[in-house]
C-alpha cells in the first residue's frame, strides 16, 4: 500500500495558466520539434516497475516498451494531472497517475526497478531532495533515466540562464531553472552516472534558456558504501 507524505499538500503545485501552455507547446514540440524521438531514446529497453517523476500531460507513456510491468506517474500539478490520466488510459503498459511531489514521493522504498526524470528536475523546489527520494524508491542498482534542460557550455547563454533563474523565468514557467546542471547533481546525489550526451533543442536556429539538454542513465549503487554483499 502507498504512503503519503503528510508534509506536502495533495496539490502543492498549482499553475493553471502554464499548465494550458504546457499542454499545447509541448504537443507541438514532440510533433514539430523531434522531442519524441528523444522520450522513445530515453525509456527504450526500460523493464519492470517504473516510477515516472512529474508525468506533465503524460506523452512519455506511449514511449514505454511492452517490457515495463507498471508505471507509477507522479504529477502535483492537478491540471497536467488530469491530462495525464487521459494519457493512461491510452497507454499499452498500465499507468497509475498519483498526486505528489518530487521531494516527498508518495511510494514505498526500494520499490521500483527504474526511475524516469524527463524535463522535471528544472522545476523541483528542492533539486537535492528530489534526487535523495528518488535514490529511496529505486532498488539497488535500479536506473535513473533524465532528459533534461541544462547549463549552457558557453559563458554567454549560462549568464543569461543565471540572470533569467534569478528573475522572470520560474515566474513565467512553472518554476523552470534553466541553469542547472542536472549530471553534476544526480552525481552530487550518490548515483554512479552511465553514459549520457548533451544535445540541443531545437538543433539549430536561436539559441534559447532552453536550448541545452542532457539524456543520460544513472544508477542508485548496488551496494552502499561501506556494505558488505550477502553470499
């Protein structure tokens, strides 16, 4: 049986008019913009029990492969949320969308084969305590899989990344900061990072906040520091 954090409300992200934008520009983005073909990159050869952090409108759930025996998305915002369950509905594998937030998953520990962070960690409140729920609810070895925006390379658009962090953009984006850099702190967090590529989006035109991306895998360590393995 699921837990529930009784420290963070059922709908503790609310952003009606961001959610309606969400909605319509990220359909076009997968459609247009070639996003969906990074999601299929990023699930392909997924196994087991999945948990999906901050689901949005739920595109990734077509993309999961019939390998996956269940996948529990989580959404706080209850507009996308609401999106999302439509989106379940239609999915080949079984999708339960739940309400709650990335710093305080509502699930058990240890409970899931693989994790899935697709442009979420930008948003969260408190980066380092998403990434430490996520480390409780995968299994040992399980994976974390990301797609994300990040820190620019070069020192023009990572100023102007800062700059925005600091001003208009979470305000006008549901809590997006552009400038983080999502490898250094999954790494930062305990996960043995795997391979992963930075991209841009769109590949090429205008450089936007946005722009930068990251796909990659992680993995909670099998073994904690310090422990020993069982015979």
């Amino acid at each position: 049986m699921r837990r529930r954090s009784a420290q963070v409300p059922r709908d503790a992200v609310h952003h009606p008019v961001f959610a309606r934008f969400y909605a319509r520009m990220s359909v076009t983005a997968d459609l247009r913009g070639g996003v969906a073909a990074h999601r299929e990159e990023l699930l392909a050869g997924l196994s087991g029990r999945v948990i999906e952090i901050g689901a949005g409108n739920g595109l990734n759930f077509s993309h999961y492969p019939g390998a996956v025996s269940e996948v529990v998305a989580i959404e706080p915002e209850p507009s996308l949320r609401r999106l999302a369950v439509a989106a379940a509905r239609r999915a080949e594998v079984p999708v339960d969308v739940v309400p709650g937030t990335a710093e305080a998953l509502p699930v058990k520990g240890e409970a899931f084969d693989a994790a899935v962070a697709s442009l979420v960690l930008c948003t969260v409140a408190d980066l380092h305590q998403a990434l430490s729920e996520i480390g409780r609810v995968l299994r040992p070895g399980g994976e974390l899989r990301f797609f994300e925006h990040t820190l620019a390379p070069g020192r023009a658009l990572a100023t102007t990344q800062r700059a925005l962090d600091r001003t208009v953009w979470p305000l006008l984006f549901g809590g997006c900061h552009t400038a983080r850099d999502s490898v250094a702190a999954i790494e930062e967090a305990g996960f043995e990072l795997g391979t992963y590529r930075r991209f841009r989006i769109p590949e090429k035109g205008v450089r936007l906040p946005t722009t930068p991306c990251v796909i990659g895998v992680a993995r909670r360590p099998a073994v904690a520091d310090g422990a020993t393995r069982a015979d």
